[in-house]
C-alpha cells in the first residue's frame, strides 16, 4: 500500500493547486470570522446585522459550509467585522 504525504487536508481533497489554495484561504477567512463573531458576545442577529449578513447566512458561516461562501464574499464579511487583510505571496514549491 503507498500512502501520499500532502501539506494541507486541501491539497488532498482537491483537484488542483489553484482549488486548494482558494478552498485553504476561504476556511482561513471563515476561522478568523467566526472567532470575532464569537468574541463579541452578541446575539446572532445583531452580529449578522454589523456583518451585513442575513441571520440563515451567518447561520451557515457559523457552522462551517464553506461551499456556501465565495472568497470574494468573505473577503467583505471580513473586512465587515473589522479586519485589514494583507495577501502574503510567496514562491510555490513543486
């Protein structure tokens, strides 16, 4: 039995590098959110008011469906709960 070795669940589950790389910075994006959210000790409703969000929209970034959530659309959730996001690049090894 041969058994591969991959540096993220993504990579593994995912068919190309560019889908794995998306798929990694949306549940990055989604971690982050989800920890201010719970930070703030408020009600879902008024923290999906200051997101922007719907309550059943919250609901499903609450409970993780990433496929629910495009990268752009985190993008302005986050920046919604008060995040400055900086994109880092660095050089992809083979």
């Amino acid at each position: 039995m041969h058994s591969e070795r991959y540096k993220s669940v993504w990579d593994a589950l995912c068919d190309t590098r560019a889908e794995a790389a998306d798929m990694e910075l949306r549940s990055a994006l989604m971690s982050a959110i989800t920890e201010r959210v719970e930070s703030w000790g408020v009600p879902q409703h008024e923290a999906a008011k200051r997101l922007g969000l719907t309550r059943p929209r919250l609901d499903d970034l609450m409970r993780g469906k990433i496929d629910k959530f495009s990268l752009d659309a985190l993008v302005s959730i986050a920046t919604a709960a008060g995040f400055k996001l900086r994109f880092q690049f660095e050089e992809a090894t083979a």
